[in-house]
C-alpha cells in the first residue's frame, strides 16, 4: 500500500512565514537582512538577464538556420537606420 502526503503541506502561510522570518533575524541578525534581501535579488537579476540572453542566442541560432530569417533581420535593420 503506498501512502501519499495530503495536500496540505503545501507552500507556507501567515504564521510559517512570520516562524521563518524570526529565525532568520536570529541568525542573521536585523542588520543583515537588508544586506542579505538585495543580493538576493541581485542573484535573481543576474539570472533572468543570464537566462534572456540564452533564449536570445537560441533563437538567433534557429534564425540563422532559416534562409528567410536574414531577410527579416536586414529589413529590420534597414528601418532602424531611417
């Protein structure tokens, strides 16, 4: 027989959070966690521009695979210079 976990352990709510959020100014300290929130986001920023420029290269790379893609891209730049 398998058992399976109800769906109540899901993401946490109201009082988990406020839980988390003093432990970690336990271990931090409230000085640090300013500091620690932005690079964190930092981090995040890094990442989504990291990953943009991936999909950027691939679909150049699909692009250039199409013979009509080269067309498109001088039309485009044609416009851009007017």
């Amino acid at each position: 027989m398998i058992h399976t976990l109800p769906l109540q352990f899901g993401l946490p709510g109201g009082p988990e959070l406020l839980i988390i959020l003093f432990i970690a100014v336990l271990l931090f300290g409230a000085n640090k966690l300013p500091d620690l929130a932005r690079s964190s986001g930092q981090a995040m920023g890094e990442f989504k521009r990291g990953r943009q420029e991936l999909e950027d290269e691939i679909k150049r790379g699909i692009d250039s695979d199409d013979p009509t893609a080269e067309e498109e891209r001088h039309e485009e730049a044609e416009i851009d210079a007017a």
